[in-house]
C-alpha cells in the first residue's frame, strides 16, 4: 500500500554542519529531505540527518503536518529558531529554504507544460 498520493513530491537539501559539530565527523553536512503535497503544501514526510535521535524526532514533530507555502516556511524557520538549540540550528534553516526553493522550482515547471 502507497504512504504518499501521487500529488506529493520528494525535495532534498544540504548544508554544511559546523565544524565543532559531532555530526560533522560522522556527516560533514546536514541533509534533509520533504515529502510535500503539491496541492495543499503540507509537509507529509521528512528525514533529516541528523546525529542524535531525539534530535531527528524533535524536527521531524516541528516538520510533520506544517504548511509549506511562504506562511508556513516563516513560521517553521521561526520555530526552529525558537525551539530548537543545537549547533546545526543554522544548517536547518538553510536546507528548509532551499527545499522551499526546489519545491518551488518544480510547481512552477508543472505550470509551464
């Protein structure tokens, strides 16, 4: 049985983790990868590499459900920044903008064909 309908698409970032980082020795970057939903921009899945697994979890629960159309990116990055205080703060918030600008990339191609 498929998890995701076909209107959603899969969009995937990195960013560079800071140096000092004990992911960094494991990862170098952070990646992070949306399921989103094309029609409704609600973010349905996600994976993100990060080292710890409380860490996973506790982006994924800020993740899972949001809205990600330029309201709801402000207020995920907003959270982020708010909620969450590990040394790949950062990094989060830059792979979640280029996912927005990939997602936005493909919505606008559909338009055009």
């Amino acid at each position: 049985m498929k998890k995701f309908k076909s209107s959603t698409v899969y969009v995937s970032a990195w960013a560079r983790l800071p140096k000092e980082m004990p992911a960094s020795k494991v990862y170098e970057v952070l990646d992070i990868g949306l399921v989103v939903d094309k029609e409704s921009k609600e973010i349905q899945g996600c994976s993100v590499t990060l080292l710890t697994g409380a860490a996973k979890i506790f982006i994924e629960d800020i993740l899972l459900g949001s809205s990600f159309d330029e309201e709801g990116l402000r207020s995920i990055l907003l959270e982020i920044e708010n909620r969450y205080h590990g040394s790949a703060q950062k990094a989060l918030q830059v792979a979640i903008k280029s996912c927005f600008e990939k997602l936005l990339t493909v919505l606008e191609k559909e338009v055009k064909t």
